[in-house]
C-alpha cells in the first residue's frame, strides 16, 4: 500500500497535466456509476407501487449504473468546471472583502477585551443595516467584481487549476509517505496514523518540483488551452 501511495503520488507529481483529462475521467464514470447504482437500488424501489423481486431490482440497479455512467461522464466534467469558477468568485470576494472592510466591521461588532462569544456585538450586527451603508456598499461592489474577474480567469483556466489540484494530491502523497519510508528504511516500527502526517517542507518541495516539471514539459507545446505559462 505504501508503494501504491508513493507510485500514485509520484505519477501525479510529474505528469499531472497529462493525467488531468485520464482522472476526470475516470472519476466522471465512477461518480456516475455510485449515483446511478443508489437512484436504481434504493431510490426507484421506494417510489414503485408494488416492491420489486430480487431479480427485477438488480435488473433496474444495472440499467441506473450504465445511464448514471453515461450521464456522470458527460455532466460531472462540466459541473467540476462550473465548481472551479464559483469557488474563485466566492473565496475572491470574501479576501476582498476582508481585506477592506473587514477592520472597520470589527470595531463595530467585535470587542477585544471580552472573551469567547460574548466578544461578538451580536445586537449591533443586526442593528447596523450593514448593506445600507454606502461605504460598505462600494467595498462590496469592488469585492463582487474583483471575485467575478478570478471566477471568469478560473474557468478561463480551469486545465491549470485542475493541474495544481493533482500536483498538490500527489505532493500530498509523497509527503506522507516520506516519514514512512524513513522508518521502514530504519529498521523502527511503523505507526501509520502517527507517522503519515506530511511535513510540510516535504510537501512544499514535491509541489515546487511538480509545477516546475509541468512547466517544463509543456511550456514549448502549441498555443492555447495547451500551452502552460
């Protein structure tokens, strides 16, 4: 198993950008299948006037697995795009928002010589008409449209995102593996739970190699979606 993990992690670190169609993919037909496998097996018997025999269940289960296949494999890409570029817009406008509003939101419902819960003005926060107030308003304003740029540039670049996704997971991988293969080199008793948390100097370098290893392979390939950099 640890030469799986290792394996897999190395594979994504190296060749995330070629692999990124591969493991969509294969996680559309696998994602499609579950679904499809549940609707048939549990969901259509429960809405059927008469319950089914064992035989005509697992007939209908089998039909929902091949269409939840084909289904998962023509919506899940599409729906993973559409996540990639909302979570842009929302993480992008909340730092926005953060950033410029968040201390003056803080001196007006935050007090820092109590503790706990009760350093929340609860009463001023809902009292304060926040979205009415013009200086608030233009921070939002800005906040929506720097968080719609990031939202169109993420899905403008969705093939990058999913890249760093993978390369992230594999340096993951490896860097959890690092201390594992360090004491089985040792000769010294391996406890998993303890020993497979990843360091995090581990992680950052496998990351760094990674996305520098995708750079080089496809910086010279042809314009377009193609070209990384």
């Amino acid at each position: 198993m640890l030469a799986v993990n290792t394996l897999v992690g190395a594979a994504l670190v190296v060749a995330a950008y070629d692999l990124k169609d591969h493991v969509l993919g294969w996680i559309s037909w696998l994602g499609g299948a579950i679904v499809g496998g549940f609707v048939g097996w549990v969901v259509v018997p429960e809405i059927m006037a008469a319950p089914p025999a064992a035989g005509e269940r697992l007939i209908v289960a089998g039909a929902a697995v091949l269409i939840g296949t084909v289904l998962g494999r023509v919506l899940i890409p599409l729906a993973a795009r559409f996540a990639v570029s909302i979570a842009a817009f929302v993480f992008a406008t909340l730092a926005v928002l953060v950033m410029t509003a968040g201390e003056s939101l803080l001196r007006q419902f935050y007090d820092p010589s109590a503790s706990g819960l009760d350093a929340v003005e609860v009463d001023a926060a809902i009292q304060s008409s926040l979205l009415s107030q013009p200086e608030f308003q233009q921070f939002l304003l800005i906040a929506v449209v720097v968080g719609a740029v990031a939202g169109l540039l993420a899905m403008r670049y969705y093939d990058y995102m999913i890249t760093l996704s993978l390369v992230a997971l594999g340096a993951g991988l490896l860097a959890m593996a690092v201390p594992v293969w360090r004491a089985v080199v040792a000769g010294e008793p391996v406890a998993f739970a303890e020993q497979a948390s990843p360091p995090n100097a581990a992680f950052a370098a496998a990351f760094v190699v990674g996305i520098a290893v995708q750079y080089l392979r496809h910086s010279g390939s042809a314009s377009g979606d193609d070209v990384l950099g």
